[in-house]
C-alpha cells in the first residue's frame, strides 16, 4: 500500500484524490470488497441450483440479499450517524467475511435455510458499511476534489458489478470451485477490515445526543425525513436517481425477452447489449469527472435522464423500425443491421446513466452535514430499493399483459418526461448549487 502511494505521488496526477493515503485505502478495500460481493452473489445462484435444482430456491437467494436493503437502510443511517464510521465499516467487513465462511458447510437442500439466513445477515452488514463509507469521503478528500472522488468510486462499483458477477465469478467458480472460492471471499474481507482498521481516518464533528440510539430512534428517522423534505433540490435528487436505478433493473428484467424477440439472439447472449453499455457507462464516469462543475450538477442530471429515457425509446423503437424496413424493401433487415443499432442505443444509455449516478450522490453528500449524511444517503438506499422492487414485478406484469417493447416504450417514456419536466422547473426556479445555502459542508 505505501509503495502504490508514493508511485501515485510521483504520477503527474498526485493531486487526484487517490493520492491521499486514507482516501487510497478505502477505495482498494472498497474495489476489493464490491468485486467479491458480486462473485459472491454470482456462486450463491450456483450453489442454490447445485443444491436444489429449483428456480424458486434461487428466487429466494436473490430476495434474502435485497430484502434487507428495503428494511434496514434508513435504521442503519440512524445508527450510523452516532457510531464511529471506522468501527461500523470494520464490524461490517468482519460480520459479511465470516458469513461468506459458513456456506463452507451447505452441503445438501437441508442447509439451505441456514444459506438464505448468511446472505440475509452478510447484505444486512452492507447496508451499515455503505452510509458510513459515504459519510467518510467528503472528509477525506474536501469539496473540490468530491466530485472526482465520487466519480472514481462509482467507476470502480461499476467495473466490480459487472466483472464479479461475470468474468471473475466465472473464472473463480471453474479454477477453484466453491469450497475454496467461499474461504478465499471471507480472507479476502477479514483482511479489508484490518486494513480499514489502520487507516487514520477523521472524527466527524457530530454533535453529542443523550439517550440510546434505540430510545431516540423515531426521532432521528422523522429528522433524517424533515430534512430531506425541507430540501427541495436534495428530494428531487433522490428522487431523480431512484427513478434512474428502477429503470435500470426494469430493463434488466425484460432484456432477456428483448434480445430474443428483437435481435434473435439467445438470452445467454445478453452480453450484446450490456457489455456495451458498461463500457459506455466507465466511459461516462470519466466524462463526468471531468465536466462536472457545481452550478451544473442539476442540469447534468436532467440531461441524463433525457439520455437515458431516448435510448430506452429508442431500443424499444426497433421493433416497429424493423418492420417498417422489412415493408419498405420487400425483404428482411438484416440482423447485424439491427443489432448495430441495438449496440449503438446501449451505449447512449449506459453513457447517459453516468451522468444521473455521479453528480446525484455528490448533491446528496454536499446538501447533508455530518451529523445526517448517513440518514440521508440510508433513505435514498431505502427509496431507490423500495421502487426497484415495485419496477421490478410492474416489469414483468407489464410486459405479460402489453408485451416487452410496448412495455420498454413506456419506461422510456416516463424518464425522458421526468427528464423534460425536471429541466424545466429547474430553469423556471432554479435549484441551489453546491454553493447554495443548501451545501451544508463545512
């Protein structure tokens, strides 16, 4: 660690935020510790069907690590803004490394419930680490350099979701198996929590409460809530980002049946659309490390919604296009035709994507203080998990009764209004910026 940052120090971008010690070290814990997360997800589905060959039983895995993101995130942002963000984030990695440990012993369809109990308890210490994790940062690397920080975190959460649930939980799952893969995962997370536990990381000046964090509980929640709601421009972003994350897993619901109906590929081939579209969403994380400025934060939202919601439309529109096509010429479209156009529309969203995700959790980190930025961040997660699952089985009712495109076109619609609507109050009222009274970071 100290030889990777004294080479960052001689880089000619010593001045990033990963120079700083601290920062570096959360984001290498961070970046190891998401990657494993979704490799862990990636050999639960694996074990869930080795073990009971059922597709229900892998339903149940899927829900015992989402179910606690609607349940406990705002509780945790309670707890959280009391407790020392060290402690929370070591206890955290601890907690999930000894969890990963006990799927060691499933070794029939009576261990299962036991495996559906350690998933629920490894993503419940998730939802503790997160809010905690983002009350650091700003303290670490200060308000000019908060945009890139964020920028580098949500490139490094992207690449980890899409190559531990992909490649690496591939390759892992083949060389070593899933003995072995489970004892490596919990190593790999004891040692990221006695690495964060040598980090120096600041006191947050939060203000001292009398009474339990269980006896003033209510009263937190209802602050946390008062506060968000006191503030047009911090609701509207949390808003904004949980319709993005939604629309997101809606897609990922009925892209399958997408790319089967549309393209006649196979559903094992969704990497043609979501390959591109994680590339184009790194991409956009540059970009957006780059262009992002205070005063426009608001507008580079809204401008990706707008993205977002066209290239929704857009994918939804070759279907009619191609049949249009088909009328026109007297003869079939070609399919790479169509699956060119398909890549080209992936990557407008995943580019577009970027531009909702980094400057929204920056506004939510800029607009809070240090005694209820982790209430805040721990309601979006509530919020935006909450309405993925409503998106989640409208997806699928949706797509039964009116069909996939018809159902996409919608989707797409919806956020290219929420989109158009949202620049245009923000241009007839117009938000506080960073520098607002509103960005409470001192």
């Amino acid at each position: 660690m100290r030889a990777l940052h004294q080479a960052l120090r001689r880089h000619p971008l010593r001045d990033a935020p990963f120079a700083n010690r601290a920062f570096l070290g959360l984001w290498v814990s961070q970046a190891i510790t998401q990657t494993s997360a979704n490799v862990v997800n990636y050999s639960l589905l694996i074990l869930a069907q080795r073990l009971t060959n059922s597709s229900t039983q892998v339903g149940l895995i899927i829900l015992s690590f989402s179910l606690p993101a609607v349940l406990f995130s705002t509780l945790a942002g309670v707890l959280v803004d009391r407790w020392d963000k060290r402690v929370v984030m070591v206890a955290s990695n601890a907690v999930r490394g000894i969890a990963v440990l006990t799927y060691v012993f499933a070794q029939g369809v009576e261990d299962m419930p036991w495996v559906y109990m350690a998933s629920f308890i490894f993503a419940t210490a998730t939802q503790f680490f997160a809010p905690a994790e983002g009350s650091v940062i700003p303290r670490l690397v200060g308000r000019k350099q908060l945009i890139a920080a964020n920028s580098l975190y949500n490139l490094t959460n992207m690449a980890a979701q899409f190559l531990g649930f992909t490649v690496i939980g591939w390759l892992l799952v083949r060389t070593l198996g899933l003995t072995r893969l489970f004892i490596v995962v919990s190593g790999i997370y004891i040692c990221a929590a006695a690495l964060i536990g040598l980090l120096r990381i600041p006191l947050m000046r939060t203000a001292p409460k009398q009474g339990s964090a269980l006896n003033h509980m209510w009263d937190d929640l209802v602050e946390g809530w008062s506060y968000i709601a006191a503030r047009r421009s911090l609701l509207a972003t949390i808003v904004h980002l949980a319709i993005a994350n939604s629309t997101y897993l809606l897609l990922g619901t009925l892209a399958p049946a997408f790319i089967l109906l549309v393209l006649k590929v196979r559903a094992e081939d969704l990497g043609v659309l979501l390959v591109p579209a994680g590339l184009s969403t790194l991409a956009g994380a540059v970009s957006v490390s780059r262009l992002a400025r205070p005063e426009n934060r608001h507008k580079m939202i809204h401008g990706g919604l707008v993205g977002v919601g066209v290239a929704v439309m857009g994918l939804a529109g070759l279907s009619p296009l191609t049949r249009l096509g088909e009328w026109i010429t007297s003869g079939p479209v070609p399919l790479s035709i169509i699956t060119l156009m398909a890549v080209i529309l992936s990557v407008a969203f995943g580019y577009s994507a970027a531009f909702i995700a980094i400057p929204a959790q920056t506004l939510m980190q800029e607009s809070s203080t240090d005694e209820i930025r982790g209430r805040v961040l721990s309601t979006f997660f509530t919020v935006s998990n909450a309405a993925a699952f409503v998106a989640i089985l409208l997806a699928g009712s949706l797509a039964d009764r009116l069909g996939v495109v018809q159902t996409m076109a919608i989707s797409g619609s919806v956020i290219l209004a929420v989109g158009l609507l949202s620049q245009y109050r923000y241009s007839r009222r117009g938000y506080t910026s960073g520098r607002s009274r509103e960005s409470l970071l001192h």
